[in-house]
C-alpha cells in the first residue's frame, strides 16, 4: 500500500448537488478495490490555462489515498473513460 496524491478536473457544467455524488463514486471505486481514501478537498471551479475538450473551466478536487500499486491502471482507466471527468493526474507521495 502507498500514499497517492489525485488531482481530478471535472466538467464545469456539473451542478453543486451533482458533484458531492460524482466525487462519492470515485472513491468508491478506490475502496471496493481495497484502498483508503484519506482526505478529499474540494478547490472549486477554477480557470484553465488552456481550453481542454472546448472547456476552458473546470471544477478541481485534490484527493489524499492509500492505495495497492496494482490497482492504479485500472483506477486510471476508469478516470479516462468516464465522461465527467476532463482531466486526472495521480502522483506517489514519498514515503
């Protein structure tokens, strides 16, 4: 298990009563795959530096998990195919 730092930019068109939900089926995707999800941080809706799929605002949630390293392409893989989702970066925290 490792520390990970999650950076998701999600589409500025989902409402505020949406988005709570949205962030929820995330991380439940992080805990059915036995991880732990530390600490979420909502950031808001922020500008882009540049326009990503004609959006050039998105809404920004910092996550803090605890997750296997086997399990990261396919968590990967899940932010990459879902339609809410318009940017993601996942990044290791040194131990």
């Amino acid at each position: 298990m490792r520390n990970y730092e999650m950076l998701v930019i999600f589409n500025p068109e989902i409402t505020d009563e949406d988005l709570p939900g949205i962030i929820d089926k995330v991380n439940q995707q992080i805990i059915s795959k036995g991880g732990n999800v530390v600490n979420t941080d909502n950031w808001g809706k922020r500008r882009l530096a540049y326009p990503i799929k004609r959006f050039r605002e998105g809404k920004y949630i910092l996550t803090n998990l605890v997750i296997n390293p086997d399990i990261i392409p396919e968590l990967e893989a899940n932010l990459r195919i879902s339609e809410d989702v318009i940017r993601h970066m996942l990044v290791r925290l040194d131990d």
